[in-house]
C-alpha cells in the first residue's frame, strides 16, 4: 500500500495538493497545520521516536483517508472543511466510499443558490446540451489519440440538440465503450463489472469530489442538478458537469491498461497513477491547465450562466 502521498499543483498562484493516507496514522491540527503522526516502529526491541511531519491546511485541495486505522480529529475535520477542503473516505475494499464538503463555500451563496434554483427547464436543457457534445467529443478526441475511428462520434456530438432529446449520449457511449480497450478484454461498463471497471470507478470518485469541492466554492447546491435528478443523490450536479471531464479519468486508464494488459486489480502504482488526476493537464479556453483549475474554471462558468451573464459553459477538450 501507498503509505502518504502528496501531488501538487497550482491554483491561482497558490499550490494546492492532493493528500493521500494508505497506512496507519493520527492526522491532528495545530496551528493552523495538518499535523501527521505516523506511528513508530520497534528496532532491536525499542520503539523508534514518533515520525511528525507537516502540511498547511490552506494548501490542501483534496485528502484521501484510506485505511482502517486512520484517526483524525474533529478539529482538524472542522478545519479542512472551512478551507473547502474535498475530504474522501474509502473502504475495507480501499474504494471511495464517502465525500464531506463545506457548507459555505461562497460569500454570495444565497443568491448564487436563488440563480441556480431558478434556472429555467431551457437553460437548462442548453446547458445540457453543451455537456454532452463536449463530452462526445473528448471521447471522440480519446478514440483518435489510440488510432480508433472517431468520424462518427463527431458527427453526433454536432448532432445533439437541446435537452438531447434523441439521447447522442447513449449511442455515442455504445460505440465509445467497444472501441477504447483492447479486445482481449471483452469490455463491458458496468460499475460492479470486471476489470478495469474497478480502475474507472476509483478514478470516477476522484473526480467527482474535485468537482463537487468546486461547485461548492463557486458557490452553488452540487445536490441540484441539471440533467441528474436521483432524490437519493446528494451530488446530482457534480454528476452533471463531471461527463465532460471523464475521458481524462478514461485516458488514465488506458494508460494503465496498455502497460498491465489484463493485470488489472487495483496496485499502489495504479492508485497514484489515478490520484495524479486532479493535476493532469489539460486544455481549456486555448490553455493548459491542471484539471483541478479547470474545473474551477467550469463551475465559475456555469454559476455565471445561472446568473444569466454567460451563454456557455467553460468545457476543457482532449487535444
């Protein structure tokens, strides 16, 4: 297992960082630091001093808690969310299981949330619109990159209307999934399917909580969304503004894939390659960017079209 692990990227000029925990330890706060006690060892019979390192709280876009004999502090908790920290835990199985978020993510929330409440069924159905076709043509942009035909999913992504009536997402997706891995596989997607769903699913999860953490801090409900509508989902539009971004979790793992051919349960190399998600780059508006940015860059986007200032959706593309 990863032990502790740190990626870093930058965010409006300052670094935020993603923080991984695999082994034992007692994650506290002091002064303003995540403070991190790694428990000793027994060397010739004697233990070994406590191992204590820091982190600044403010620096930290997104920790992973995954180990059973992890403690942490409430006030460290209650300290991490106050800096919009996305705080993750995972399961026996080491899968992301749950998401905490701050509640106040914005200085403008409660008329940012009047906006986003009363955002029209034909806003909405446009900004759908957009979501989709963007999200057909980075998946089209992926086929490309691995030599696979993609004439077709352009013409769909062009193709789709308002509300996507004629559901391009879904057929689109047919030919997207048959096409990505190899045939050895015999791929299937299906959450609870066989490898490398699992790799998908984790990778999926990372995701979802940078875009959730953003949504947040843009100062919007990630509960209301645009398209997703499940009562028993708390995060319907980070589901949403998530489908565009997916093919870059995807190009992950084909990655992955190439490198382990069928040799796909989820390994500590695998597991940092997909925690490097929110700082891979990408394009958005004609630029790189880490992801996580670029998300930031999309939910301030959207909030503006709630708002009726914008037109459309600041969307990153596969180059």
């Amino acid at each position: 297992m990863i032990g502790w692990v740190i990626f870093h990227l930058q965010v409006d000029n300052m670094i935020k960082r993603t923080l991984y925990f695999g082994n034992p330890a007692y994650l506290k706060t002091k002064d303003e630091q995540l403070v991190i006690v790694l428990p000793t060892e027994m060397v010739n019979g004697q233990p070994l001093p406590e191992e204590i390192k820091t982190v600044p709280i403010e620096d930290i876009g997104v920790l992973i808690v995954d180990h059973q004999q992890i403690t942490i502090s409430q006030a460290l908790i209650a300290k991490l969310l106050d800096n919009n920290v996305a705080f993750i835990t995972c399961d026996n199985r080491h899968h992301p299981t749950g998401l905490l978020l701050n509640l106040d993510g914005h200085s403008l929330q409660s008329a940012k949330f009047q906006a986003q409440i009363e955002a029209t069924i034909p806003l909405k159905k446009q900004l759908w619109q957009q979501t989709v076709s963007c999200k057909i043509n980075n998946q089209a942009g992926l086929l490309e990159n691995i030599r696979v035909p993609a004439k077709n999913m352009r013409n769909w992504a062009n193709e789709v209307k308002s509300g996507d009536g004629d559901n391009h997402e879904a057929v689109a997706a047919a030919y997207y999934w048959k096409n990505i891995f190899p045939d050895f596989l015999d791929f299937k997607r299906d959450r609870e399917g066989a490898p490398p769903n699992n790799l998908l699913n984790y990778g999926y999860a990372i995701l979802r909580a940078v875009v959730a953490r953003s949504i947040v801090a843009s100062g919007m409900l990630p509960t209301l969304g645009i398209f997703h509508k499940n009562q028993y989902n708390a995060y319907c539009l980070a589901d949403d503004i998530m489908e565009p971004y997916r093919p870059f979790v995807d190009k992950v793992v084909v990655n992955i894939v190439n490198l382990n051919g069928k040799f796909l349960e989820l390994t500590p190399s695998m597991k940092k390659d997909l925690l490097n998600i929110p700082a891979m780059d990408v394009i958005i508006n004609n630029e790189k960017s880490p992801l996580m940015v670029a998300v930031q860059k999309t939910t301030a986007s959207l909030s503006k079209c709630f708002e009726g200032s914008q037109r459309k959706i600041l969307y990153p593309s596969i180059d």
